[in-house]
C-alpha cells in the first residue's frame, strides 16, 4: 500500500473505486484524529506494530493477508492557527490570543463587533452611526472616525483589522485574526 492509497479521500458505494469482493463484500476504515507533532513517531510505530500483529493471524482464520503488510504512514498536517484576536459577546470582553484583556467602551466594542459579524463589505458612516449608536444623524459627523481611531490605538498596529475605504466608510477584512464567541444564552 503505498502513502497516497492509504491517505486517499473515502469512497462511496457509488465511486469507481468501490470494487465488491469476491463475497461482495466492500470494506473500507477511515479514522481521523489530530496528533500534537511529538507524539506522531510514537502513533507511527504503534501502527506499524498492530499491522504486523495482523500478519501473525493463524492459519485456520479465513482473513486474507498481503504476503508483506506495509505500515501507513502518518501526514502531518498544519496546527490550527488561533486567532489573534477572540470577541466574547456575553461578558463583552476583547481578549487578545496572549490572553490579555484589551478595555474598550461600550460603544467602541459595539462597533468592533458590528464591523466583525459584517466583513467584506464596506459600512458607510451614517449606516454605522444607525446600527450601533441607533441615531439617523448626518453622514458628516465625525463621530464613527473619533471610535474607529479608538479602537485602532487599543488594537495596536499589529492588528490593523479596520480599513478605511476614503469618503465612503469602514471595512472588515482579516476576517480569519479574529474569533467571535456567541453569547451561548442569546436566542
């Protein structure tokens, strides 16, 4: 078996690759599980040793044995990367992935997270100023640049997340930096 047969995608009763048996009889075992990088050798030589453990089935068994098992070989995919910045909606806290805590106002946290669950699309100041502050003001006030300022001096410059679309309004668009956690209780 080589390394590309046994990490193939699964196949369905209806692919070509689905040959009955002899017996008609189609098996076929898929598991998947993340491993931390350290303990991938050690997962590799258990496999290695259980497949050999198979070889060793007694004659009288009716399980057909390749002459020589060949032991699968683990890939190693990529860790999953944490955002770099978490939302908490119920206790409206911005938490940064070192885990510290960055103060916001209520106002600024409210345009942080209107700004996160919109992304991609540009919000135009008097769109923002009715969704988060609930006023139909005129589109002239500087008030959303005051909070966008804010929020940009609290993130720091290394998460420059709000990008400014100049005369129209703000965008969203590292989507994949920050983590929304719902309020689990909100219906």
């Amino acid at each position: 078996m080589t390394l590309e047969a046994a990490f193939r995608e699964p196949v369905g009763p209806e692919s070509p690759e689905a040959r009955p048996l002899e017996d008609g009889a189609v098996i076929e075992v898929t598991a998947r599980f993340v491993v931390p990088q350290r303990d991938l050798a050690t997962l590799e030589r258990d496999f290695a040793r259980k497949l050999r453990s198979l070889a060793d089935v007694p004659d009288q068994s009716t399980v057909e044995i390749q002459a020589r098992p060949e032991a699968p070989r683990l890939r190693s995919l990529p860790a999953p990367t944490e955002a770099a910045l978490r939302i908490l909606v119920a206790p409206r806290r911005v938490v940064r992935a070192d885990g510290t805590n960055i103060d916001f106002t209520r106002l600024e946290f409210d345009l942080l997270l209107f700004l996160c669950e919109n992304p991609g699309r540009v919000h135009r100041r008097g769109s923002l100023l009715n969704a988060v502050w609930h006023l139909n003001s005129t589109p002239s006030t500087r008030t959303v640049d005051v909070h966008v300022r804010r929020i940009r001096s609290k993130l720091g410059p290394d998460l420059d997340l709000i990008t400014t679309v100049r005369g129209v309004g703000y965008r969203m668009d590292r989507t994949t930096d920050v983590h929304i956690e719902p309020d689990p209780y909100a219906s």
